[in-house]
C-alpha cells in the first residue's frame, strides 16, 4: 500500500481532516501529549476512531525519538 501514516502530513483521521503533522505540532506544544487531546483538539477518535490506534503507535514512536524519521524515509529491517 501506498498509504504511510508515519510519513508526516498524511491524513490519519479521515473523519476530521487531521493529519500527523498536526498531531505532532500539539504534542509538541503541550507537556502532557495524548491522543485524547486530539479528540479534545480535533475531535479525533470522536466518530469511527479508526485513527486512534494510529495516533497511539505515532506518539509512542515520538516519545521513543524514532517518528517523525530525518530525512528521506527508509524501511527499517524489521525483525
Ligand atoms: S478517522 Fe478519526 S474519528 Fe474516524
């Protein structure tokens, strides 16, 4: 599939036209991120929710330093 909802400025909640940047730009903005502060934001997660889980990996990645990725997007040999 073509889709990569880490590749930032994919759209992740269909439902409210919210993408990953924006997601990353109010966790960053905050000292406590969450995704349900993008359901308070954005109203994320508030209609079919298929964009939390996506959310969660996202901002655990971020938490951990590995997402968004520097420079060009590469796969990683997953194990
Ligand atoms: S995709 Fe986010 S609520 Fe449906």
């Amino acid at each position: 599939m073509d889709w990569d909802f880490r590749r930032l400025g994919v759209n992740i909640c269909v439902c409210y036209q919210v993408t990953n940047a924006q997601a990353l730009a109010a966790w960053q903005a905050t000292d406590q991120p969450s995704v349900e502060q993008l359901g308070r934001l954005f109203h994320c997660g508030h209609h079919c929710a298929m964009c939390v889980p996506y959310f969660q990996s996202l901002l655990q990645e971020w938490k951990q330093g590995t997402w968004p990725p520097t420079g060009d997007a590469c796969r990683n040999a997953s194990g």
